[in-house]
C-alpha cells in the first residue's frame, strides 16, 4: 500500500459576497516535495492558503493530513499540523533580537516568577539558524539585518514549530538576484530534510528552477498541473491566463519631444552628496535600473516633493515648476505609483470608488458636498479600462488581490489626466497576463503624450519595456543607454559602476 500524500484538499469551495473564490479546488503534496502554486491575481491562490492557514474556512471540501480528515479552525490548529507561513510582508518585530522573535509568544519561562528563559530560546535558536544557513549573533537586533536574513529568521521561527508544510508567498519580490539565488537554494536543502514547500511566485523563472510540480489555479478553479519535465514559461502562461501573451516590448508609436522633462541637481536624504540630472521625453518610456538601494526610489520621491529633506529643480517644457511638497506635483500634472502600494498607495479601508477619487475630491463635489454618484461613473469607467476584478465600486480595497490593487492605484492617476506618470516597481507580485496590461497601459499613455518613468528591479521588465535605461548606483546615474544597446550585460555594469562604452551621460 503507497504512502498517501503528506497533505490533500479535495473540494474546496468558498465564497465571498457577489463572488465565488474557489470553486471545487483540489491540491496535494507529498512530503520533501516543493510544489508551486500559479495562477494570476485574483484566481484564488490566497484564499487557498488562508484556508489551508486557518484564517478562512471553506464552505464546502475536506482537508486531509497524512491522509487523516483534519480540521482547521484557526491558526493555532494550522500550526498544530505543521504548517507554517512565510508571508511576503514579514511578520517579524525589528525592535526585537533574533531569539525573541523565533520563539515570540512561545517564551520558556523560569519558575518561581515566570521569567522568561533568555539562556534557552537563545541556546535553542543556533541550530535553527544554522539550519537556514545564517550565520549571525541570536542576541543582534532584527532591525540590524537586511531583508533577506529577516526572511531567513522567519523561516527558522516556522522551523521551530516543527513545521513540516512551508508556504512560501512571493518571498523573493524584495531580494536581490544573489539573495534570490541563496534562498533557492535554502528550499533545496529543506527539501531534502523531507520539509515540504508551497512555493507561490510570478517570477517564472524561479518557479521553473525549484519546482517538482506546478499547479495553476484560474478563476478559482484547477486549471492543471505540471510535472518536472512539463515546467516551462510557455506552458505554466498557457494554463495562468488561457491565452498567447506577446513579447510585451511594442516600438514608440509616439510623436517625441525630447526633453520635455527636465530634471536638475535633485538630491535625496539617503544620498545628500549625489547630486542627479536627466530629461524624459513625452511619448518615451525611461527605464530606471540599478542594485537595491541604488537610491531610484529616493530620486523620483524627492522630485515629487516626498523627501523633506530632498530637492529638485523640475521643468515641464518650458515651465519651471516650484515642487515642495506632495500637492504641488500633483498639481503640476507630476503622479507617483509607489512601490508600496499598501501604505502609500491606498486607503485599504475604503472602497474602490473611494480610492479611485480621494486625489481629486473637488472635482467631485457641489456646493461642497461629495456627489456619489460622479465619483461612482469614473470609478466604472477606470474600472473597465483597466480590468479590475471586482465585484462593484464599492468594495474595500483590502478584499483586491494584489494586483488589482495596483490597477486601483493606477486608475486614480489616470482619471485625473497624468502629463508625468511614475511607476515604481509597478508589477512586483503581480502576475503575467496583468503585467501585459500594465505595460500596454504605459505604452498607450506615452503615445498620447505623457512622460513615463518605470523604476523596476526586473531585469527582463526593464529590458523589455524601456525606450531608454537609466542606471544608477550609489546615489548617481551612471550612464544612459538608448534602446539598442539595453542588454543585461550593459545595465549590470553600469548597476555596479563600470563604465559601458555605448553608455551616455545623463
């Protein structure tokens, strides 16, 4: 008699008001296996896992570990089972050391006085962090490390509960390639420990490297599966979204006007000695590049008047612009997409129609009253033009996948109009159909005139979209390169510093 699968969830179903999330859905995994888990935003991989988490239960459908009926409830039954979670925002307290946030909630204490056992959950917590392969001091504060060993002591606070199930959301979307590459190769020596592991990601590549098999969820439904040597990009696309997506790079059709953006000797807080300069053109799409903490992000904030302790001397054609705080950009026509979308791009609490119009609520108002139904017809039609998957206008924005978040930010920029739209990391954990959108959506926008700045740490996003790179590093851009001669080899170079021959000078 074979072993039945370490975990199985056979008819899962549930549903939400005016949708239905999951639909009859089914998964399995066998012990020591990484499976991964696709699908494009809003087909139902979340709610998947909040079931499988404890936060949701299902309305229909069973769950069975070690091929026993199990129930779970909550998440203390989940972590019971041995399934831990390795969210995408890391659930780590940075004011804490290591030990204190592996064993967090879970202290030995001391008798008499119920102390906390300080010697223990740091004696205990070395072998998880050898474990993870992360060699640091268990009494260093966790704010002190990067993001990457933040993650790595999540996983070893996972490994701590005797995890046996690992899901893993998106845990790359904030690591570098290096950081990337050592985390695959975590998951590869969990795998053999007989550690079984989730793995959901966008990022098709990584999904092709670690993976034994895919299954794609779409519309809430089973969409297929993959076995080892059926894994390719084309193939996990095909049975993501239904259809062929296109080489996602269209040539400007765009009348150009060079130099219509100009940007002077801005400086950011983080790098107050570098000063940088640039022109955009309307019509064009200028790619930013650069390693994490190059300082784009810092740049295209303190030109919108973000950095407090920034500058930047900004011209529209032939208008000098006075840019001192978020407002007067957005007066100006000059609109940022941030990269966090959740705490600076949205109210989470409100509605889509809410979000869609908060930047521009006179617009909406008479006699100084908000009229709903105004607010209601833009936020149909920004809706519609960017296929945002929601039920009605009224629903939180919190209840959107992630990517459909992005398209709520997005839509809010453009029913105002943008001259200027920034985009920064505009499709992080956002799938590949909705990806095509976002960039047809940029490509449409410079066509009809507006300058578009895309930061991105995607290097095939960056190569694959861009009329003209940028790259920076170390608070400077080190050369410009024009559409021809964008290759990984000539921005790499140029994120680490070296000179590139077709490069240009900003």
């Amino acid at each position: 008699m074979s072993k039945p699968p370490l975990l199985e969830m056979r008819g899962i179903c549930k549903r939400f008001p005016g949708v239905v999330a999951l639909d009859n859905v089914c998964l399995t995994v066998s012990e020591g296996e990484v499976l991964s888990l696709c699908g494009e935003n809003g087909a139902g991989k979340s709610t998947l896992m909040k079931i499988l988490g404890g936060v949701y239960q299902p309305e229909e459908g069973e769950l069975l570990v070690d091929g026993k009926p199990v129930k779970i409830e909550n998440v203390t039954d989940s972590m019971a089972l041995g399934i831990g979670f390795i969210h995408q925002e890391l659930n780590v307290l940075e004011n804490l050391d290591i030990a204190a946030n592996v064993f967090l909630g879970r202290e030995p204490l001391v008798s008499p006085f119920k102390l906390i056992d300080r010697k223990k959950i740091h004696a205990d917590t070395i072998p998880l962090l050898k474990r993870v392969g992360l060699d640091v001091p268990t009494h260093k504060r966790l704010g002190e490390l990067p993001i990457a060993q933040q993650q790595m002591v999540e996983i070893a606070k996972a490994l701590s509960l005797n995890a046996r199930i690992l899901i893993m959301d998106e845990p790359t979307s904030s690591l570098t390639l290096t950081e990337t590459d050592k985390l695959l190769e975590l998951i590869a020596g969990l795998r053999k420990q007989g550690v079984s592991i989730i793995y959901i990601s966008h990022r098709l590549g990584e999904v092709d490297r670690c993976s034994d098999r895919v299954e794609v969820l779409r519309d809430g439904k089973n969409a297929g599966g993959l076995t080892r040597a059926e894994i390719s990009h084309d193939s996990i696309v095909s049975k993501m979204v239904g259809r062929e997506i296109k080489s996602v790079y269209t040539p400007s059709g765009a009348t150009v006007t060079a130099g219509f953006l100009k940007v002077r000797n801005a400086r950011s807080s983080r790098f107050p000695k570098q000063q940088v300069s640039f022109d955009a053109a309307r019509g064009e799409i200028l790619g930013f590049a650069g390693l994490v903490g190059a300082g784009r992000s810092e740049i295209v904030k303190a030109m919108c008047g973000l950095d407090e302790h920034g500058c930047a001397e900004v011209s529209l054609g032939n208008e000098s612009l006075v840019i001192r705080k978020a407002g007067d950009a957005i007066g100006h026509g000059i609109f940022l997409v941030p990269e966090n979308r959740r705490e600076e791009g949205l109210v989470t609490a409100m509605s889509v129609r809410e979000n869609i119009t908060l930047p521009d609520l006179p617009t909406y108002a008479s006699a100084g009253l908000i009229r709903k139904n105004r607010e209601t017809k833009v936020a149909n039609e920004q809706i519609a033009a960017l296929r945002v998957k929601t039920p009605h206008a009224e629903t939180l924005v919190r209840n959107l996948s992630g990517g459909n978040q992005q398209k709520v930010v997005i839509g809010k920029w453009l029913a105002m109009g943008p001259k200027v739209l920034i985009l920064d990391e505009p499709t992080r954990g956002i799938d590949v159909g909705a990806k095509a959108e976002i960039y047809k959506l940029m490509r449409e926008l410079a066509a009809n005139g507006a300058v578009i700045l895309m930061i991105s740490s995607d290097m095939e996003e960056v190569l694959h979209v861009s009329d003209r790179v940028a790259v920076m590093h170390e608070g400077r851009i080190t050369g410009v390169l024009d559409r021809g001669d964008c290759n990984e080899k000539n921005v790499m170079q140029l994120a680490v510093g070296r000179p590139v021959a077709a490069a240009k000078s900003a």
